[in-house]
C-alpha cells in the first residue's frame, strides 16, 4: 500500500518561508503515469490544489501564490517539496500532499494524512 | 478560473435516506472532467466519482454521479453511518484545479 507522509515545522513566524517535504514510499516517481501535488485546506474550510509537478518537470502553481511558491522534486530520495515564501497568517493551514494519476480517474489517487502549518510569531 | 458552487451547504438527513448533492459551474465543464471526493474529519479526501459518473475503486454503489456541462448531481441512494461527512467537488478540465466549497451531510 503506497504511503505518503508530509514533514516540516509546524509553525512558521510571519514574512519567513514555509518549507515541507513530501515521501512517497514506492519508486512511482519515476513513473510518467503519475503527477505530484500540494492542496491546502485552512481550519474549517475548503481545498485549495495550489500547485502539481509532473513526470516532465513542469509545474503549475495557484495564480495567487504563483509568485511565492516553487515545488520541486527529488526522485533519488522519492521526495517531492514545496516552499512558500513571506508567509502570512492567512497561510496557515493543514497541507496535504497527493498523487495524481495521468490515466484512468486522472485525479488523486492517494494522500498524505496532512500537517497543519500555523503562520504565527 | 471555473467556479464550482455546491448546495446546500449542509444537508441533514436520517440514516437509509437518499441523498442529493448538487455542484454547478461558472463555465461548461467539457469531458466531464468532473469529480466528487469525501472527506471525514481529521482525515485526507477520498476519490468517490471521476468523469462525472465512474465509480472510484473500492466504492461502494449507492454512490453515483450524474450531469454534464455546467450542473452535475452526486446521488447516496441510501446513506449509512459511513457515510456522514463532507463532499467536494472539483473540476480538472483546466488549471488551476478548483474545488466547490463543500456540502455537509450530516446526520438528522
């Protein structure tokens, strides 16, 4: 059964940078059926996909937070990361990272059990 | 950016009743790349419907889905205990991926 697993700080003070790591426990990063991807969900509220990295590379990023946000992968380690910049209180939130297939369903097919990240001094 | 609406926002109803969500959309949603996926508390979301009306692995079939264009219906033909938590909906015909806000089933 394919596991993810998020880590990082739990806490981050404002205007500072948000790092998390993501492992996923099979070698299916290197696979092009999957992609990779980073959704959010503040205390009680909705979803927010806010950026996916595929097999190729390439990314897409939330117009939002296109200009804080790099997510990058690491395939020796079977790792994937995301950092977000100059933090406000408003990103505070629990991080979910999740696979995505390329064929068949095309969405999330697995997920992380989620961190909560609070943006605080 | 396609806007998904859902409603209602939250839905109470009694064990072995019919539910029905809606979602609508501010644009069409072509293919019907259209999904639904559960979320209980504390917990990650589930994948119950994709293309509008495939069932994921594993799910059960008193879920179904229905629609295209811009309005598409997630049906529990008889709710079990399982089954009181929150469904969203998401659209991935176009980036960014965007979910509707939730609908809460929750029990009478």
């Amino acid at each position: 059964q394919l596991q993810l697993q998020e880590s990082g700080p739990g806490l981050v003070k404002p205007s500072e940078t948000l790092s998390l790591t993501c492992t996923v426990s099979d070698g299916s990063m290197r696979s092009s059926s999957y992609y990779w991807g980073w959704i959010r969900q503040p205390p009680g509220k909705g979803l927010e996909c806010i950026g996916i990295i595929y097999y190729s590379g390439s990314t897409y990023y939330s117009p939002s937070l296109k200009s804080r946000l790099t997510i990058s992968v690491d395939t020796s380690k079977n790792q994937f990361s995301l950092r977000l910049k100059s933090v406000t209180a408003t990103d505070t939130a629990v991080y979910f990272c999740a696979r995505g297939r390329t064929t068949g369903t095309l969405n999330w097919d697995y997920w992380g059990q989620g961190t909560l990240v609070t943006v605080s001094s | 950016e396609i806007v998904l609406t859902q409603s209602p926002g939250t839905l109470s109803l009694s064990p072995g009743e019919r539910a029905t969500l809606s979602c609508r959309a501010s644009q069409s949603v072509s293919s019907s790349y259209l999904a639904w996926y559960q979320q209980k508390p504390g917990q990650a979301p589930r994948l119950l419907i994709y293309g509008a009306s495939s069932r994921a692995t594993g799910i059960p079939d008193r879920f179904s889905g229905s629609g295209s264009g811009t309005d598409f219906t997630l049906t529990i033909s008889r709710l079990e205990p399982e089954d009181f938590a929150v469904y969203y909906c998401q659209q991935y015909v176009t980036s960014p991926r965007t979910f509707g806000q939730g609908t809460k089933v929750e029990i009478k």
